[in-house]
C-alpha cells in the first residue's frame, strides 16, 4: 500500500511541479524611471529639489506701534517664491494674523537665498517663513 502512494504522488506531483515550472515567466528588472522633465525656472515641489535653497539673508519685520498698542502678538506665516536669482519673486500668506501680514511680507519679499536646483537645473521652489511677534 505504501508502494501505490509512492507511484501515485509520483504521476500526480511531478508533472504538477514540472507545469507550473514550465508556465513561470521570468520577470524582467524594471525599467529605470526617469525623472520628470525640467528646465531653467521651472516650479517644483520643495521636496524634489536636489539641492534646497539656502538663507543668505534674512530680515526681521518691524513690530507695528497699531500692533503693540493692541496687543496683537503671534505668528504669520508668508510663503515665499524664491526664484532661480535667489531673490523672493512672489509672497502668499498661509497663517495670518491682521495688523501683522504686511510687515510680514514686506520683510519676507528682502530675503536672498542661494537658488534651488534639480539635477544641475536651477529651479524656483516656494518656502514657509515665519515671522514670530512677541509683546516686550
């Protein structure tokens, strides 16, 4: 009876291991993927940048006496286009605070950066700064 068990796995495994080794495919590297086409003065996401632009000069806003006599204190946020000549080309406020935003931008738009670049290529990227004001 063992014998018969033997002979039988022998005429149902063996051509079952030799089919389903005859049907595997070999499965190919896959292609390398490209990255997206660039050129001088694109705008592209922060994080793809190869090289991410580096504060060259900063400026800090000057605190409103309107401001101070209201006690208005906080944090703005301004985000900023830098451009492939490292100066600030456009600003956006993401977190405002009234009676705070202008002086915000107006200190963002004197920052220099060394530019972004993507594999060589001279990007423009946005970037967050933010500008913190504190009561004396």
């Amino acid at each position: 009876m063992i014998r018969c068990c033997v002979s039988v796995l022998k005429f149902f495994l063996i051509p079952v291991l030799l089919f389903q080794l005859s049907s595997c495919k070999l499965v190919e590297e896959p292609e390398e993927i490209q990255p997206p086409e660039v050129q001088e003065g694109d705008i592209i996401p922060f994080q793809q940048c190869t090289e991410k632009p580096v504060l060259l000069e900063s400026y800090d806003p000057v605190y409103p006496d309107s401001a101070l006599q209201a006690g208005i204190e906080g944090t703005v946020v301004v985000s900023a286009l830098v451009g492939i000549d490292g100066f600030v080309e456009e600003t956006e406020i993401a977190l405002s605070i009234p009676g705070l935003d202008s002086v915000s931008v107006d200190a963002a738009r004197r920052y220099r950066f060394i530019p972004a670049k993507y594999h060589d290529i001279l990007v423009r990227v946005w970037v967050s700064i933010v500008f913190s004001f504190k009561l004396p």
